[in-house]
RNA sequence: GGCCGCGUAGCUCAGCUGGUAGAGCAGGUGACUGUUAAUCACCGGGUCACAGGUUCGAGUCCUGUCGCGGUCGCCA
C-alpha cells in the first residue's frame, strides 16, 4: 500500500457542488447522457449523489479536451474541472462550465442500458447496469433509510441486536428449505427464521431483534415473493399479544415517518403519493379473525371459519382501510406450531397479520408464543416435527417460562410499501427468485 | 405445481381474414452555439424461440418442446 500522498484529499461530490457556487471544481462520475451542437455541447454526469450538466462550449475550451469529448461514450467515467455556476434549468439548481476533461475508463458503445423504457426481465438480466439509474438509485436510498430508521428504532428502546445462525438444522417452519452438505452432521438448511433463537435471546437480555437475510425454496412466483429476502424480527420477554401489537404499529410508523422526513426528494424520484403515507400513524385498525371472516362473507367471499385467508381476501379487508390493518388471533390449525392458544377461544392463537394497505400484502405476521412447556411439545407432535430437535426450545419453557411474544417484518415489502413499487424484486440490490440467479 | 399470457433487429414494439420483414430508439456518417430521453438528413442491422404439420405459399393457422412473465397456493 502507498503512503498518503498530498493529493490524496476526499473527492468532491455531486452532491456538494450547490455550495462550492462562483469557485472551480473537480468531480469524477460516469456519462449518462451526451449532446452536441456543433459549437457547443453537454455532458450530463452521475456519480451516486446526483446528476451534474457540464456546459462545453467550443471556443471556450482546448482543442484537445473538445476532440475528448467526441471520444466520449455511455457509462465513460471521467473526472471533470470547471468553474461551479447556479443555473435554474438544472436539477440540483448548479451546472458546471467545463475546462479540463479526463477520461478515467472508456465505455463500449454497446452499453444495454439506454434512455428510454425497456422491458422488466431485459432490465433483471442487467442488473448491475440498472442499479445506476435514478429510480434505483432512490428506491436503494429509501430501502437504507429504513434500515437505518429500524436500528435507531430498537437502539432508542434498549433492545439488543443478536445475529442468528444462517446455517441451521432443520427447525422452524417447515417447507420449503435450501439444503446444504454440512460435514458429518448432515444436512444443514438455510435460515427461514431466527425467531426460535431470538426466543432464547429474550431470555437472555429481554429484548432483542434479528435483521438478516432469510430463505425459503418455495416456487414462489408472485411480485410479492423472493427465496432470499431480509427480515427482521423483535422479540420481548414479558408482551403479551396486545403490547406486541403496539410495538408493531409503533414500529411501522416510525419507519414511514422517518422516511417522509428524511428522503422526500427519493420519494419524489419514484413517484410516490405521499398524501397516503403522511396518514400512517398508530394506532392501526384491529380486526378479529371471526369478524374478518363474517366481513367477507358480506362481501361474497366463500371464506369458511377455519380457512386461511388468500391474498384475495386480504385485498378486501384492507380496501375500507387508508391505514395497515392487524387481522388478530387465527385458527390454530391455519398457523405455526409455537403460537399460544387462545386462552378466551382454544380453537384459534394469539397472533397478528398486519396487512399493508393499497394491496402490498402481509408486511408482518407476529404472535405470543406458547409457554407451556406441555402443551408446546404436544403441538410440536401433533405436526409431526422431530422432538429431538426442539429439545433445547423445549428447554426455554422447562427453566423459567415466561411470556413472550414478537414478530417478523419482511424488509422488501415494507420497502416496496413505501415506494410504491409494483414488485419487491426492484427493492433489493440482487433479488433471488426462483428463475434468477444472475447477476 | 394449477390457470392465463408472451417469445419478431442491440432495446421497446407493430405486423389485419395466410401473399416478398416494419417503425421508434440505440449504433455509424454529416449539419446545427443552451440542449434537458435535443433536433434534422442519410446508412448498416433479422435462423420471426425450436421442431414438426396443414397449405401453391406460414411471423400469422394446428401440434409438441423449450424459455419467460402474470396470477393462485406457500409465506415476510
């Protein structure tokens, strides 16, 4: 490695040209667009921070820096010089009037990606090359503020942060896991979910939340599906369903209004209608799943106590609503074996959905979780799972059982929530889905 | 996996009741001093996914295969 040189300064962004006004500059970016007129032409500029216009004109620059910018293509990188004026055509307010242009790294004339529209699965297949247009540009910028916004969220509420294992034996739901070899031990799956840890966690410190990448090898094909998504999930010793819930519409708001405050100009890129999201504040209508069921029937659904609700019936209990809507408390026999039974209902658990409004789906499924040591191993049998590997969750109702509850929260379709994407596969830098494994 | 749909130029698409393969953008050459996905003129660019069938003749109709998308289920 070299030593620090002199010239070695922090280089100047995009971003912080509208205060450098009336002084020259030097910004290094990639070529996004380029446009001539004979005796004058323009460099439109990105480099991650903004876009930057540089003005060049013929009689005002060298002969050899205007025959560089006929060398120019898509996608060059360059670093340009030049005096830094306001100009109110411009985006950002600022235009650059070009003196010196280097080119860094020349760009092949057939770059796929050009100004105008192109189909989704053209654009999946040249990912790398679409992450640098503005639209992606702002929905990875949202997506970050979220992340940010839940750390700060859970920071300022005392939880403590616990990564779980990635590698697992099989336990947690059931279908729908990537196998691996794992040495002599078998097979080892990839995480569906840390929550069984974040149990034993919560045990340990009270509250804690997971954030990391989960998998699930179901032949999803849906906008609101991925086999590799992060998720995020709480969990705290002491709530029971009620205060759970709480949590989760706090949490959501929370998120919504840090990314109105702090990324209006992101929203704007993706078009967002932020009129809609400015009324996500708790609390967040309750709806039992009895009264759901009894709702869509009104509506004409065929839905039957004791049936799971479908993406259908999600759209029209959450049609009357402008806010995410908690469906509560659901058969036993529709959900997960570690959910507590319904102490004023034994048919039905103590959980929650909370469905996104504008039909982006179940964002959170959440629950208190059984602990009964007995009545938890009784279920684990009733669905046939392997006792054996529960011994150690058994455990945590064997030596001081306490109440306890949390949930998950899918990161990507809180972002596409957010930003009003169509689908999620354009809120993750590299989305893995059940046909696309590249790039 | 069920159902529906799509596959034509580098990209986005048009191509009718079957009759010699099209446009815009991108690329090349040239013009133009304030453009914002600049504009204008000219030029190059095709195994119509693949295989078979019907027909004088198939991008078009039929069958099959492959690839992909949407939707449902699974869930976050």
């Amino acid at each position: 490695m070299s030593v620090s040189s002199p010239s070695s300064v922090d280089p100047t962004r995009i971003s912080d040209l509208p205060k450098l006004v009336g002084t020259t500059a030097t910004v290094s970016g990639w070529v996004t667009h380029l446009r001539s007129s004979g005796k004058i032409a323009f460099i439109v500029m990105r480099d991650g921070t903004g876009l930057l216009q540089c003005v060049v004109p013929k009689k005002e620059v060298s002969e050899a820096t205007w025959e560089q910018f006929g060398a120019l293509t898509l996608e060059t990188s360059i670093t340009v010089s030049g005096e830094v004026r306001t100009d109110a055509r411009q985006v950002g307010g600022v235009e650059m009037g070009l003196k010196e242009l280097t080119i860094l790294g020349a760009s092949a004339l057939d770059y796929p990606i050009q100004p105008k529209e192109h189909g989704v699965d053209f654009l999946l297949d040249n990912r790398h090359f679409w992450l640098r247009t503005p639209r992606q540009v702002a929905i990875m910028r949202i997506r970050n503020e979220i992340e940010q916004a839940i750390h700060d969220f859970f920071y300022e509420r005392g939880f403590l942060r616990v990564d779980t294992p990635i590698l697992t034996a099989a336990i947690g739901e059931r279908s729908g896991l990537f196998a691996t070899e794992y040495f002599d031990e078998g097979n080892a799956y990839l995480a569906q979910t840390g929550q069984l840890y974040g149990e034993a966690a919560a045990a340990a410190f009270g509250k804690i939340y997971t954030f990391g990448p989960t998998f699930r090898a179901e032949k999803s094909k849906t906008r609101r599906h991925l086999t590799e998504f992060w998720m995020i999930e709480p969990e705290v010793a002491f709530n029971d369903t009620h205060a759970n819930m709480r949590l989760q519409e706090d949490f959501v708001s929370f998120l919504v209004q840090r990314v109105l405050e702090r990324r209006p100009a992101e929203l704007t890129e993706v078009g967002r209608d932020v009129s809609k999201l400015e009324k996500v504040k708790a609390p967040f209508p309750r709806i039992d799943y009895g009264d759901a069921v009894a709702i869509l029937q009104k509506k004409g659904s065929t839905v039957q106590w004791g049936d799971d609700l479908g993406a259908e019936d999600e759209s029209l209990l959450v049609e009357d609503h402008e806010l995410p809507v908690f469906i509560c408390n659901y058969p036993k026999k529709a959900k997960a074996f570690y959910m507590k039974e319904n102490p004023d209902d034994p048919r039905t658990v103590l959980c929650n959905d909370l469905l996104a409004p504008e039909g982006y789906g179940e964002m959170i499924g959440g629950s208190q979780r059984e602990d009964d040591h007995d009545k938890l191993r009784a279920r684990i049998i009733e669905e046939q799972l392997p006792v054996e590997a529960y011994a150690w969750y058994l455990d945590l109702r064997k030596y001081g059982t306490f109440v306890h509850s949390g949930f998950g929260l899918g990161l990507e379709r809180t972002v596409a929530w957010i930003c009003g994407t169509p689908h999620i596969r354009e809120c993750i830098a590299f989305p893995r889905m059940m046909h696309r494994l590249h790039p």
